[in-house]
C-alpha cells in the first residue's frame, strides 16, 4: 500500500476522533451504555455525566488534533518507509488515546 493511503488512513482517524469529540463537548449526549465516558459513577449521575463527557472530549479533540499534525508533518518531513511512517502514526493515536482515558479516568475521582 503505498505512503499516500497511509496518510489519508491516520488523518482520518483524527478527524474521526475530532468528529467524536464534539457531541460531548457540547454536552448533546444523554447517559447512555454506548458512547462517552460509561462507568456506574456517571451513567447513574446526570450530574457527573455531563462534566466528565465534556473534559473527555476536550482531551480527544485536542487528541485528534495532535494525531492529525503528527500524521501529516511525518508524512512530509521524514523519509520514513512506510511502514515506519504506519508504525510511529499508530503508537501516537493509540498513546493520545490512552491518555485521553486515564486523564479522563482521573478527572472522574473528582466527584
């Protein structure tokens, strides 16, 4: 597959990620089991739900943001082989993402 394909495959998955983000930032999604931040402490509280939903999506908008620069700027700035270029795209997403959790997983101790 060539470097091209990879490129428009991790820019994507930011975008996706910034496209997810969004609905809980603005805090349009109810307690629910499917999507956002689903543990007992915040599907039975309204009131926690909607706080944490909101840090969560900041922290993978900012996530998705960060995932799209790295994809392109190593795209262009590297001559990396691609699967190296697919490689280093897929651990930054996974560790963004990663973060993204557990910080939102410690903002929740909060309440």
């Amino acid at each position: 597959m060539a470097k091209q394909n990879f490129l428009y495959l991790w820019l994507g998955t930011g975008l996706l990620i910034i496209l997810i983000a969004i609905p809980l930032i603005l805090r349009r999604i109810p307690p629910n089991g499917f999507y956002g931040v689903r543990v007992p402490k915040t599907l039975n509280n309204p009131d926690i739900w909607y706080p944490v939903n909101h840090f969560c999506g900041w922290t993978l908008l900012w996530s998705g943001i960060i995932a799209s620069i790295v994809s392109v700027a190593l795209f262009f700035v590297t001559e990396f082989a691609v699967e190296a270029y697919s490689n280093i795209c897929a651990i930054v997403v996974c560790s963004l993402l990663v973060i993204s959790c557990i910080s939102s997983l410690v903002y929740l101790r909060r309440f």
